[in-house]
C-alpha cells in the first residue's frame, strides 16, 4: 500500500517537474505565431513575425558570428584539451599537477555566471594595464567559451585515456619497438594482461606471425 502511495507521488512530481520545464517553452513557441503585437492577447495564427525576424540584418550578423565562435571555441577546445588530457595521463606525477589539474577542472565545478564575471573582469583589467582587449566582441567571446569547453574535452580525454593505459598493456609494447606494432594484425592471439616482456619474447621465437 506504501509503495503504491510513493510510486504514484514520484509520478506526479516527475510530471511536475517536466512540466514546468517544458510548458513555458512550448507556450512560447505557440505565441511566436500570434499575430498580434500584445503577447497575452491572442489576435489569429501568423508567420508574419517569422518574417520579419530573419529580415533583420542585425539576426543574420548574430548568426554568422554565432557559426564563426563555435567553429574556432571547437578547434581550439579540441586541441587543447587534448593535449591537456594526454599529459595528465602520459606523465603522471609531475611538478605542478595538482594545480594544472585544478585549473582544467576549476571551469566544470564553478557556475557559468562566476566564469563569465570572472573573465570580463580579467579583460577589463588587461585593457587597463596592457590596453588589450580594444573592445569586447569576437576574441574575448571566443576566449571565454575556449576555457569553458577545454576542460569537458581534457576530463573525456583523461579518461578514456587512463582507460586504455591501464586496461591493455599492448599499446605500452607498441610504443616500445616496431616489431610489436605489426601485432595489431594478429592481437586476438595475444590478452590484454600479456606483458611487455612475454609479447617480446613471443616475436623474438616467431610464436607470432603476421
């Protein structure tokens, strides 16, 4: 009886909850086709406003800059964020991670708003001191968005990384010698917890062929 009683509660709150995410989105896209210029008042069905917006050439500029800071803030971050990852993983513990660390993963912790205030800040005290930024536009938008998703891609990086570091010790081999690279063709003969050792063994005998 508990049970059905609790059931029937995380219902209602799950459709609640949804609800209120979605309902005020959806009644908006409903009002975008409201003819008339009052939001509340409903004056007939119309596309009128459609129009009107993409007439804009300030929309279309918006657009073209929006499309031109994703493809840059994506290259970079990808970059970046790889190489961030790989050396987490590659050299292990070196002088200064544990603040190298903190700073990829300060972005992820920290709320959006204390990012965003946080770098305006900065580009207003540069442009005091240094005189750069001129003005706030396309580089600092992109700046900002590029130490915001870096750090997605270094922790995904990392990760997957330090997966296959510690999960097959195959890709150490192949990194050893030229010989064990070839083993790629033949690795369903050969387990992930093989060692270095016993794969070099194996092609020095010609165990293994190719």
């Amino acid at each position: 009886m508990n049970n059905g009683r609790k059931s029937r509660f995380l219902f209602g709150a799950t459709c609640f909850g949804i609800a209120f995410l979605y309902v005020p989105m959806i009644l908006l896209v409903f009002y975008s086709f409201n003819k008339s210029r009052i939001v509340p008042v409903w004056g007939g069905f119309s596309t009128k406003w459609y129009g009107v917006l993409f007439e804009s050439e300030e929309v279309w500029e918006a657009i073209v800059l929006s499309l031109k800071i994703a493809t840059v803030n994506a290259t970079f971050a990808m970059i970046l964020g790889t190489l961030a990852g790989l050396a987490l993983v590659r050299f292990g513990r070196f002088k200064g991670r544990t603040l190298f660390s903190g700073m990829i993963s300060a972005p992820l912790v920290m709320p959006e708003v204390i990012t965003g205030l946080s770098l305006l800040l900065l580009f207003i005290t540069l442009k005091e001191f240094i005189g750069w930024p001129d003005q706030r536009g396309f580089t600092t938008i992109t700046i900002a968005h590029i130490t915001f998703s870096m750090a997605y891609v270094a922790v995904v990086v990392q990760s997957r990384l330090a997966m296959i570091s510690s999960g097959c010790k195959f890709f150490r081999c192949c990194a050893e010698t030229s010989e064990v690279i070839m083993l790629a063709f033949s690795c369903s003969t050969i387990s992930c917890d093989t060692s270095c050792s016993s794969i070099h063994s194996r092609v020095q005998a010609g165990l293994v062929t190719f």
